[in-house]
C-alpha cells in the first residue's frame, strides 16, 4: 500500500508545482545550450568589432557595425589564404589515400583467405593504442634523414600512417558483416577480385567510407602536433600552426584579426556539420559504439 | 571463389604499401624510440653516446620531469571526471527532460567537439583574458558586481590548471553526453517502468538501474577520456604554451620541449615511452572495471 502511494505521488502534485518543474527545466537545457553556443556566438559577432571597440565598451557587448577589415586582414597579411589551401591540400590527398589503403586493406584482412591473416589483424589493430606524441621523435629522425622534412608529400604520408589502424578497425567491422554470398555471386558473375572490390565491395560500404571520411577529415583538419613539427616553413604552414602564431604576428591588441582567423579556421568543421551532422555525430561516436 | 580470394598478386598490392607505410611512422618509430632511450643527446651529433639505463634513473631526480607528471595526473583526474560525469547529466537531461526540438538540442550539444583544438583555445584565451581588456569572463564577472573575482585566469599558477580543464570539459561534453544517451535508448523501457511502478524515485531509479546498466559504456567513457587526457599536448600548448612557470606544462609538453628546445633526443625518448606505458597500463586497469562476470 505505502508502495502504491509512492508510485502515484508525482500525479498528486498540484499543478502548479508541475509547472515550475517544468519550467526549471526547461531553464536548465536553455542554460546548457547557451553554454555551448554563446562563447562561438561572441566569437563570430566579436570578429567584427574594430580595434576602439574592444577597448571602450565590455567584452560581451554586441558589434556596432560589421567591420569585414579583420577578415581582409586575417586572410592577407595573417597569411589565412595560404594556410588555408595548405591544410586543405594536406587534408585532401590524406584522405584519399587512407580511404584507398584502409579499404584495401580491410578486403584483405577480413575477406581473402591467406595465411597471415590473424597475425596482421592483430598487428594493424597495435597502432589504436600507440599514442601520436610517442612516434613523434623518431618520426622527426626518419623524415630528417630521408629529406621529408618541411615537404607536402612527407606531411601527406604521415597523416595517411597515422590514421591506418583506426580506420581499418572501422572500416572491418563493416565489412565482416557483408554477406560472402554476395562476393560468390559476383566471381560466379565473372568478376575478378579488383572487379569485385570496386563494382560490389566499394558500393556496399559507402556509409562506412562516409564515417571514415567524417572523422579523419575532423583529425587531419584539427591537427596540430604533427603539422607544427613536421611543417614549420610559412609556405607550407597548416591553419591550426599559423593560428598558434597568430598573437605574434598581430599583436596581443588586434583582437578582431584574431578573432577573423578563428572563425575561418571553424568555418569548414561549421559547414560540414550543418549539413551532415548526422553523419558527423555517427561517425565520431562509432569508435566508442562499435567498441 | 576459393582462387579469386587467394590471388597472391592482389593480395600483395592490397596490403603492402599500407603495412610499408604503417610499419615505418606507427610501428618501428616505438621501437626506434626505446633504443634511442638508452642514448644521451642527439643522433648524429659528437654527443650521442650510450647511457645505459641511465635516462630512467635520471626520470626519478629530475624535477621537470616529476612536475609535468603531477601536472597530467591532476589534469586526468579533474578532466576525466568532469568528462563522463557531466556528460551522464547531460545525456540523463537528453532522456527525461528534453521533449521538444530534442534532436536540436543534442546537434548544438555535440557541436563544440568537432571545433579545432587551436581555435578553441585561441577562443578561450580571449575569454579568461584580463589585459589589455578584459575577456568575456571577466567583463561578465563585472557586469554582474563581481568585481572581486576578477583576476587573470591564465597568468597565475594557481587557476592556469582550472581554467585549462575548464576549456576541454567544454569542448568534450557533447561526446560522452551522446554515446551515454545512446546507451540510455539501449535499456529496455520496460525495465524503467517496472523499477517505477515498484516505487523508485529518481535518485533509486538512477543508482539500482540505470547506473549498472550503463557501467560497459561508462568503462568505454572512461578509457576514451583517459587516452584523450594523457595525451594532454594540443590545448595547454595552444592555451598559455604549458605556462605560467610550467603549471600547465604536461607529459608530452615536456617531451617535446626536450627533444626540439634542447635537442635532447635520447632523454625525451625516455619520457615518450614513459607516456606509452601509463597509456597501456591505465587502460588495462579501467578495463578491469568492466565487469564481464555480470
């Protein structure tokens, strides 16, 4: 009986008492996506404040006018332009490759039928717990021997190593569950294995290329460590190392600048997520998911 | 089907220019890096000689080294914790609370995650800045009349660590609180309406039922968070360069300090390795909490 009334006393609250529940919560979730979206939304409308600005009136102040010199700024003598097709380049070619290697490789590891098949799996899956900072000084000795330092290709090549075990631990466990039956109606068919890999394989995964896609375009785009190390000549600078320069060369004063080259350097991680957030939120939890 | 899965000439060209690339920046570079840890100096240079064990003795009396090390401990523990604990709330808020616009909600939570860590630090620094104006924090704080608390966040030891784990906790929430909610969808209903029809308040519900059935994704949370943390590299460096005075200056900072400022190759190998190590070994002890025998 005790039990019962316990059960039923949220109903027998008055109505009144409900409301506030209600509205305290809904205060709670305004409050925690105003956590998250206020310091960006500061961002953006402090990003066209002018100099005299920032100083006369408070930080949380709205913009007077739209003061598009920080962007011009930002994007010429803060050297975003060059920055910006850099990381791109570098973000670009390494996907590529890691989609072409990774997809190959899972074929192999988890579709053909060879002997070592166990000992690599084991061996590609070692890298997910190799932290990127471990590899970094021997890396640094291997590239200044073999002359990659400072050079697109060795920066390409690093960013392809360094995403291979995440990706095929990915990229296999969708594959594992692709029907072998479907692999024997294509060699029945008349395909050969590249055949098979391309016209029937390849289709299949598309969402699982997707997700590798997504989340190795957030790594590669986000990176810093690799990039300031191994890509320390302003010609060949990635936005984020540029970005982590930025007060020396502008000045601790020149907030808007500032704050112009940080939004341009968000603004393709804002793109992609407005319209394929779905699709980013998956793939960034799949690791965690799948696991 | 037999012949074309086994054609060697595939076979080769699928995995050999992965496992070249891969063996050579993931693989060898460990192995390379506990060689170089028997070394002092630089290679290729006149003061590159053997040392024996002598950089891990040398782990033990150096101050630096010992100081970084307290500094990503407490880092791991606050952000850690932080991380998962905070994200539970939210993805609890996600389940019971939020009804309406419930996927936009979650969309706006998510989004700080996918920012660059250099643009959110950046962000950051402009947000706790006290001079030559004050940030958005501080301007808030005396907006407010909260003149007293007004001080420069990063520019002392004493808050540089707060403010720092402050930043990532922010910007890693959305994560915990979406993989945690979608283990919350994954408890079957009818469980939650039987603990409720049974009597359970919210605070019973939360600790007989939902915190047990959570507790794989929590182990998952937990070891995700904790690689992430004793990495602890990018947001210091982008946020104060590991300063004032070191207070913010991690394991990997410190690594890396050695071996590019002072070209000491062999002594920052040591450390690197160290960081693989705590790496394993604390990951296998979370895992430990996953209780399998259930």
């Amino acid at each position: 009986m005790q039990n019962r009334s316990q059960a039923y006393g949220k109903q027998h609250k008055p109505p009144v008492f409900r409301k506030v529940g209600g509205g305290l919560k809904a205060l709670v979730i305004f409050l925690v996506v105003l956590m998250d979206v206020y310091p960006l939304f500061w961002m953006i409308t402090a990003s066209f404040k002018t100099t005299t600005e920032f100083a006369t009136r408070p930080a949380y102040a709205l913009n007077e006018g739209f003061y598009v010199q920080n962007y011009v700024d930002a994007w010429t003598r803060g050297k975003m332009s060059l920055y910006f097709v850099n990381s791109l380049m570098y973000t670009v070619c390494s996907l590529f490759f890691i989609v072409i290697l990774c997809m190959c490789l899972s074929f192999a590891l988890t579709k053909m039928h060879w002997k070592w098949r166990k000992f690599f799996s084991a061996y590609f899956a070692l890298g997910i717990m190799i932290p990127g900072a471990v590899t970094l000084i021997p890396c640094f000795q291997i590239f200044k021997s073999l002359n990659l330092l400072n050079t697109r290709s060795g920066m390409i090549m690093l960013y392809t190593a360094s995403s291979i075990s995440f990706s095929i631990y990915l990229l296999a466990s969708y594959m594992r569950s692709l029907p072998d039956e479907i692999l024997e109606a294509s060699v029945i068919d008349g395909c050969d294995i590249y055949k098979m890999l391309w016209h029937i394989v390849i289709p299949l995964m598309k969402n699982a290329i997707i997700t590798v896609l997504v989340i190795n375009f957030f790594f590669k785009w986000n990176d810093l460590i690799t990039s300031m190390t191994f890509a320390n000549k302003t010609s060949l600078k990635t936005v984020q190392t540029g970005l982590l320069y930025f007060q020396d060369e502008f000045g601790s004063k020149n907030w808007g600048a500032i704050f112009a080259s940080v939004s341009i350097s968000v603004m393709p991680m804002l793109l992609m997520y407005l319209f394929l957030n779905k699709a980013v939120i998956e793939g960034m939890t799949s690791g965690a998911v799948k696991g | 089907m037999e012949k074309v899965l086994r054609d060697r000439k595939a076979l080769m060209l699928f995995i050999v220019p992965g496992l070249i690339l891969y063996t050579a920046f993931v693989t060898l570079p460990v192995l390379w890096s506990a060689y170089y840890s028997f070394f002092d100096g630089m290679p290729g240079f006149a003061n590159w000689t053997f040392k024996g064990v002598n950089n891990y003795l040398k782990l033990f009396r150096d101050q630096n080294f010992s100081n970084a090390f307290s500094v990503n401990l407490r880092y791991m523990a606050i952000v850690m914790v932080g991380q998962v604990c905070i994200g539970l709330m939210l993805s609890l808020m996600f389940k019971f609370w939020v009804k309406r616009a419930a996927s936009l909600v979650r969309t706006i939570v998510f989004f700080p995650v996918v920012l660059p860590v250099v643009a959110v630090a950046q962000l950051f620094s402009k947000i706790y800045e006290i001079q030559p104006h004050y940030g958005l924090l501080n301007s808030l704080l005396a907006g407010i009349g909260l003149e007293g608390l007004v001080q420069p966040w990063l520019g002392q030891a004493s808050t540089v660590l707060g403010a720092l784990c402050g930043m990532d906790i922010w910007t890693a929430l959305g994560f915990y609180a979406i993989i945690l909610y979608g283990a919350l969808l994954d408890i079957p209903e009818d469980i939650i309406e039987a603990a409720r029809i049974d009597g359970c308040h919210s605070f019973q519900l939360f600790g007989r039922i939902l915190l047990p059935q959570l507790q794989p994704m929590l182990v998952t949370c937990f070891i995700f968070s904790f690689t992430g943390t004793i990495k602890m590299f990018e947001s210091s460096l982008a946020l104060t360069q590991g300063g004032p005075g070191g207070a913010a200056r991690s394991l990997s900072m410190y690594m890396y300090d050695t071996a590019f400022t002072y070209q000491k190759t062999g002594y920052a190998s040591t450390v690197a390795l160290v960081i693989l190590a705590l790496c394993l070994l604390g990951s296998a002890v979370i895992r430990r909490f996953d209780r399998k025998d259930l």
